[in-house]
C-alpha cells in the first residue's frame, strides 16, 4: 500500500518537465515522508484498540516506498537513456 502512495506521488513528478536532478530530489523526499508516514501510522495504533506498534509491518511500509522509488527511478533512467541515443 505504502509503495503505491509513494508511486502515486513521484509519477507525476517523472512525467513533468522539471530537470532531472530536480525530480531525484522530489522522489528522494516524497519517499522519506512516505516511510515517516507509515511510522506515524504505527504509532497512532498505540492509542487504538486492539491495535499494536509493529517495527515490522513500518519496515514493511519502508520497502514498498523503496520498491516505488527504485521504479520509478530506474524508468527516468531508461527515459533519458532512450532520449539520447
């Protein structure tokens, strides 16, 4: 779920105009907010019932952002690599 809404957040920042440095920049700290989101949200559950801190399901959260964010990378790179031949 958590690499989803980074996903969501940095593609359209990939397909923007912006310079390429600019959109690593983005990606890097729209990811950073994703995985300190899914720490928040796991210590939210502290106060809900039935509900527990887990350092796992956070770790969990953080390789969804990591996985969105290397994807997304990866393709900027393919893109330029295809733009200049």
């Amino acid at each position: 779920m958590f690499g989803m809404l980074n996903f969501l957040f940095i593609f359209p920042i990939f397909k923007s105009e912006m310079v390429e440095s600019t959109k690593i920049k983005y990606f890097i700290w729209i990811s950073l907010a994703a995985s300190v989101w899914g720490l928040l949200t796991e210590f939210i559950q502290l106060i809900v019932p039935g509900r527990s801190f887990e350092l796992w399901d956070w770790f969990a959260d953080s390789v969804g952002v990591f996985a969105a964010l290397t994807y997304v990378y990866w393709k900027l790179k393919q893109s330029r690599k295809n733009q200049h031949p």
